[in-house]
C-alpha cells in the first residue's frame, strides 16, 4: 500500500470515528485532522473537501465490495456482500445520508448497482441465455438497481430490520425471476 493511500486511508478513519459522535454537517476538516494527528494542509493534498473524501471513500469501498469481485464472484455473493458492509458500516451510512449532493450515497450505490446488474444481465447474454435489447438491458439494470438502492437507504433508515443475507436472497430471487421472464419471453419471441 503506498503512502499516500495509507494517508488517505487514516483521514478516512478519522472521519469515521467522529461520525460517531457528531454528524455529518458539525464535522470540519480541522477535526478530522486534529483526530488523526496531521496537519490540515495535509487534507487539502489529497481531497478538496469533506463531500470530496466522503466521495472517496464510497469509491474505494466500491471497489473493495463489488468491482473487485465482479469477474469471479456470482451477484447473489456481491449483493450479499453489499447489504452485510452497509449494516456493518450503519452509522457512518446514516450520517452521510443526512445531506444530500451531486456526490450523495444514494447516487453511487446507483451508479455501482447499475454496473453490477448490467454485468450480470451480460453474463446471462453471453451465454446465451438471454436474448434482450441493449435498450431493454438498460432499462432492467435502472429500474433494478433504483430499487436495491432504494431498499438500502431504507433498511439503513430503519436500522435494517432483517438480516442483509435474507435481505440479498430475496433481491437475488426476484432478479432471477424476472431475468427468467425475459429470457422466456425472447425464446418464444424467437418461435413467432
């Protein structure tokens, strides 16, 4: 790990554990600075603001529970993977939910959602199994991944009342399911 991640990595850190007492807005950069130990000026080389390592660290995280997995773990795990790390990870979630920006959490699980479900509905069509329109393909990948994200934000609201592994079974089913109806749909499309 270089150097400059593992500053990154502490700033983040140190975010995090002050989350558990304050909220989001109250937090400044001279906060999370004086909590890690560093100077500000030390912030500011890496991230321009607080909205910006908050962005950062969506990234990262991302890229630790879904990108990195994508080409060799199947999206039942991934998604599993994604509602155990946000109920793990609940308080900083809540508190960064409380504003809203261009870079809010909501819109980054979108964005990671639509490329985790579009990667699977590929999957599917390489295979074979699918026959669909790249418009078709685009609309099941938003119109499923607005609702994960949606069920997300709502299970971090309510202290998610269910287990994340029920939680991603019943996602994974329904997804199944409709993926089924498609592929169903384009075989008898092929027969007419």
């Amino acid at each position: 790990m270089t150097g400059s991640l593992i500053t990154k990595k502490t700033i983040a850190t140190a975010l995090r554990e002050l989350l558990k007492k304050e909220s989001f807005e109250k937090v400044t950069v001279r906060d999370i600075m004086r909590h890690c130990h560093m100077r500000r000026q030390t912030f500011y080389n890496y991230f321009k603001d607080k909205y910006e390592l908050v962005s950062w660290i969506y990234y990262e995280e991302a890229i630790e529970n879904i990108q990195d997995y994508m080409n060799y773990e199947n999206t039942a795990m991934i998604i599993e993977r994604i509602f155990t790390y946000l109920y793990e990870n609940q308080n900083f979630y809540i508190k960064v939910l409380e504003f809203t920006s261009q870079n809010s959490l909501s819109d980054y699980l979108l964005e990671q959602t639509k490329l985790l479900i579009r990667h699977w509905i590929d999957e599917l069509d390489d295979n074979g199994d699918l026959s669909l329109t790249n418009d078709f393909a685009d609309f099941l990948s938003d119109f499923y991944s607005y609702a994960i994200v949606g069920v997300a934000i709502k299970c971090l609201n309510d202290s998610c009342p269910e287990k994340p592994k029920i939680i991603a079974k019943r996602i994974v089913r329904l997804l199944d399911q409709a993926f089924q109806s498609a592929q169903d749909r384009s075989k008898h499309q092929r027969r007419d």
